[in-house]
C-alpha cells in the first residue's frame, strides 16, 4: 500500500481507545500529557512533501483496470455535457 499517512497512522494506537483511555485518567496533568504524547506520534505522520504527486505520476501506466476506471470517468463527463446542453 503506498498510502504513507495512512500506514503511518496504523503504527498509531486507535484513536477511539487512545481517547478513552484519556478519558480514564485521573488528573488532567496526566490526560494532557497523554495527548501531547498522541500529538507528536501524529504530527510526523501528517505532514507532507510538496511534491509527493510527482511519485505517483505513471505509476498506473498500462494498468488495464486503471484504463477502464478512465474510460469508464470519460463516458460520465461526456454524458453529463450532453444532459447539460
């Protein structure tokens, strides 16, 4: 899967759980440390390379899946350009 954020953020534990197991703590020194710790594992994860769709140029070339899913966006457009007119 080429899906960094989204393979990073599965190294992370589950948000729902981290968030109820800061519910649970008992002071808010604790609950806030708590989510500092979150943030930072988050933080890495969601930024981003300005140029990160160069790597994904051609990376579908002769995909014959890839080349129905944009025949398939092509007759949708040309459809709705006629229904418009």
């Amino acid at each position: 899967m080429k899906h960094g954020l989204v393979k990073q953020l599965r190294r992370v534990e589950d948000p729902v759980k981290a968030t109820m197991d800061i519910k649970s703590q008992g002071t808010i020194e604790e609950r806030v440390t708590r989510l500092e710790q979150l943030v930072e594992q988050l933080l890495p994860s969601a930024q981003t390379d300005r140029d990160d769709w160069n790597r994904t140029f051609g990376m579908f070339e002769g995909d014959a899946v890839m080349k129905e899913i944009i025949a398939a966006g092509r007759r949708i457009r040309e459809k709705d350009r006629r229904q418009a007119r």
